[in-house]
C-alpha cells in the first residue's frame, strides 16, 4: 500500500521548495533540551518507496551538518543530484523499490524546518537569535514526532553519516524499541575538542562579518555572505584529505604560468575553495549554520550515561535491542577511526549485536558520500542481513 500521507500537510506551492511539510507540536510544544518549549513547528521531508502493509519496511536517513532531505532526486536550489544517490534508489544498497525511504531536513535548518530564518509567531518577524538553541536530540525528538505521524511505530534502520551518525547514535539510545538496525557512519560519541575549534572558527568567522547584524540580517535587508563562506571555506578542508587535495590540486596554478605576487587566487585549490564559498551561501542560512554546528558540539552520549558511554546502550538495566554496523574511513581525521572503535567497544561491553569495518580510502571524511563500492557493499549486506533475520518479505518491484 501507499504510504499514508500527514494529515497536515503544506503544499509544495506554498513555498520556494518542493516536498512535503508537515505541522507537529500543534496541542503540545515539544520540550527541548535546554528547557524551552517549541510548537508548533513545521519538518520538510521526503519519502521514496513503498511503505509495506504492516509498515516495518521503513528506513529513516539522517543528513549531516550542511545536508538536506533531497537524497535521490535533483536538487530545487542547486540543480545537483541527489547528495546519496550512490547509496539510495532503485537497486541501490538501500533499496526504494525494496525500502520505504524518509529523509527530514533537520530542526533548526533553513530548507523547510523551522529554524532561525523563520517568523515568529509572537513577533512576526524573523526568530534569528531568539530561535531556541537546538540540541542533536532535539532533532531526533521531531523526527520521532514526524515517524510516528507517518504511522510507523519501529523504523527497520536508521542510517546516517557525519552528523547524520550522531543522529543515528541517539535513535539508538533514546528510541532503542523503536529501531531495529542502526548505521552510525563516519561519526563519534562526542564531538572532541579539535571539532569544536573549528566549528567555533566558522562561527566567528560569521558573526565577525559587519553584515550579520547580531543575527538580524534578514529584518535588516542584509546577508553575511563573506562571513558564511569563510565559514564553509574552512570546514569544507576538514572534509578532505591531504592526499585527496594534492591529488586533485597539488601546487597548480588557476588560469596562468606564474605567480602573481598578490593575494588574487593564484592556486587552484584557492579558487576551488572560493568556489565552495560562494555556491555554500546561495543554498544555506548563517544562522542555521550556528545552530547546528553548536548542536553537534553539545552531542555527547557519554555524558547523558553517567559518564560511562556503555551505560548508553544499556537501557534499564539491559542490553539494546538494536543490531549496529559501524563503518568509519581511514583517511578521516575529522572523525577518525578511533572514534568509531570507542563505541563498538561500549557495545561490546554490553555484548550488544555489533558489527564493524574501516574502509581503506585516501579520500578523507566526505569518502562516505562517494564512490565507495566497499562501503557500499558492506551496508547492503547489512541491510539483508537484518531483513532476513526480520523475515523482512518486501520484494523488487518487476521491471
């Protein structure tokens, strides 16, 4: 059968982006983290696939940090594909013709949720600064809202990279009967402090911009554009590799023989940066970008587990019924293997059903977005692996 559609839902003409939208918290504000209320408040998803008809086919994808919930179709802002359509679609490891796919842009974004570019309600201007701080369970909280709307009481996987992996930690932990399989990618416990320091970098870099206006560049007619790029500037290095760069650039010149002895980008990778800049801030919010990189720095399980991350996955008293595949990349030093390693151990010392494999690849932490035939391979057999074990009887659609 059909999925069955929210009972309030926002036409796709009814703003600048196509999907579909949907209004929680409408009787009861949800509660955040740092002890505000939030309703009502609106999450922009989209599904793909067929829900089967006793709805246990359904995989929820988190997105990372500067991510959407467009996966598998061409962007409405950017004209790009899809940011995972080599690991989603039909005959793709996770499977539309097999799987229910939902994908949320998350609380606090700038591409459908509420976030700090929308008005308020009280004011009837826009939040800015007076947006709640949002936490990573926040975002987890709505999609909980959003899953149980679509009618779905246990999703089959969660799966997710970089902040989607934090994401998929939390399902985990605060939802443990309502996921049957998690794939936490390329991702940590705890956000460490070198993370921290280049977020805060980002951030400063924004707020720094005369253009941002204390956060109130909208009502004033202004957009901190150099302050956001610089921002994705130096975030996007940390997505790299060093070998990748060189590979790619090396020391090239961009469009001429020699040097120029100026402060023009001279190099390549220079101008490929400028790039990243100056596309990232026709697609993305300032503000929501503070927001979300503070709700990764504030993510730490261990510390809602009294210290100990194993108490995470130990619910009760007892040991979490969700089966886990981790899976981390050996070139990433923004969430380096080790990171991965630390929770398989905190599973292991609850004798949890955990699996786990570091992918050999020179192409730093955004390998989880690329051609990665490995990676994939292993998620796929994950994901069959489960559904048998579920007796999961979704078949391929004839074609």
């Amino acid at each position: 059968m059909p999925a069955s559609q929210p009972s309030v839902v926002v036409p796709a003409d009814a703003g600048p982006l196509p999907g579909q939208r949907v209004r929680l918290g409408v009787t009861t504000p949800m509660r955040l983290d740092s002890g505000a209320e939030l309703g009502p408040f609106e999450i922009a998803y989209q599904t793909y696939g067929t829900l089967n008809a006793d709805r246990s086919n359904a995989i929820l994808i988190c997105h990372a940090l500067t991510g959407d919930h467009f996966v598998v179709e061409r962007h409405p802002v950017t004209g790009k594909p899809g940011w995972w359509e080599m690991l989603v679609g039909p005959g793709r490891p996770v499977d539309t013709d097999r799987y229910f796919v939902i994908c949320s842009n998350v609380l606090g974004g700038c591409l459908g949720s509420s976030g700090p570019k929308d008005i308020n309600p009280t004011t009837g201007q826009p939040y800015g600064l007076s947006f709640p701080v949002i936490t990573i369970g926040d975002m987890v909280r709505a999609q909980k809202l959003l899953v149980e709307h679509l009618g779905i009481d246990q999703l089959f996987c969660v799966i997710g990279g970089s902040m989607g992996g934090m994401q998929v930690l939390q399902w985990a932990v605060a939802y443990p009967e309502s996921v049957f399989a998690a794939c936490p990618i390329a991702t940590a416990a705890r956000h460490s402090a070198q993370n921290i320091a280049f977020h805060e970098v980002g951030r400063q870099a924004i707020m720094a911009d005369p253009e941002w206006r204390g956060g109130n560049y909208l009502l004033e007619g202004t957009r901190p554009e150099s302050g956001l790029a610089v921002a994705r500037m130096a975030a996007h290095i940390t997505y790299l590799s060093e070998t990748a760069l060189h590979r790619k650039f090396g020391r090239n010149l961009q469009d001429r023989k020699s040097i120029t002895y100026g402060f023009d980008a001279d190099f390549q990778v220079e101008s490929y940066l400028r790039y990243q800049g100056a596309a990232f801030v026709e697609r993305f919010d300032a503000n929501s970008y503070l927001y979300i990189t503070r709700a990764m720095d504030y993510f730490d399980l261990a510390a809602d587990a009294g210290g100990t991350l194993a108490n995470a996955f130990r619910p009760g008293g007892k040991t979490t019924p969700v089966r886990f595949c981790l899976a981390s990349f050996s070139s990433d030093w923004l969430f380096p293997t080790a990171e991965s390693r630390a929770i398989v151990h905190a599973l292991n010392a609850v004798a949890a059903n955990v699996s786990f494999v570091e992918f050999e690849t020179d192409k730093g932490h955004d390998a989880f977005l690329l051609d990665e035939p490995e990676f994939h391979q292993v998620i796929h057999g994950f994901l069959e692996g489960c559904a048998e074990h579920r007796g999961l009887t979704v078949r391929r659609r004839a074609r």
